[in-house]
C-alpha cells in the first residue's frame, strides 16, 4: 500500500501527517504537490510550505506513528 510521510519545518508548529491507500499517488503540479485517489485530489500542499514528503510504504503497527505524525488512512 502507497504511503508518504510529510514533515513540515519546526517553525511552523503543524503536525506530521502520514497518508496512504491503495489507489493513493502524487503529483507535483504549479508548484504544488498533490495527494490523489480514486476520489480525485485529496490533499495538495504548496511548495512554499517548507514540507518534506517521503515516501514510507512499511506498515506500522496500529496506533504506532513517530514524531506525533498523524495517520490519514483510506
């Protein structure tokens, strides 16, 4: 199953998230990088924002999360 981790800088005090999904993927697009499933777009985060995006497809045991990330799973 796809999943990302985004972690946004420490400055900004945003939480971590982790999204993943079977139909999920990502784009960059206009300086956006845009989350999508079967659905259509689903999460899109601004280039300026600062945010990494990584790639994390190991399955995590349920409720385990690192960094106070929070899961958005479909």
């Amino acid at each position: 199953m796809p999943a990302y981790l985004v972690i946004h800088p420490r400055d900004q005090r945003r939480d971590d998230l982790r999204l993943s999904g079977d139909d999920l993927t990502l784009r960059f697009e206009a300086g956006w990088a845009i989350f999508t499933d079967s659905q259509g777009d689903c999460l899109a985060i601004p280039c300026g924002q600062g945010a990494s995006i990584q790639r994390d497809d190991e399955p995590l045991p349920e409720g385990e999360l690192t960094g106070g990330a929070q899961a958005l799973n479909k």
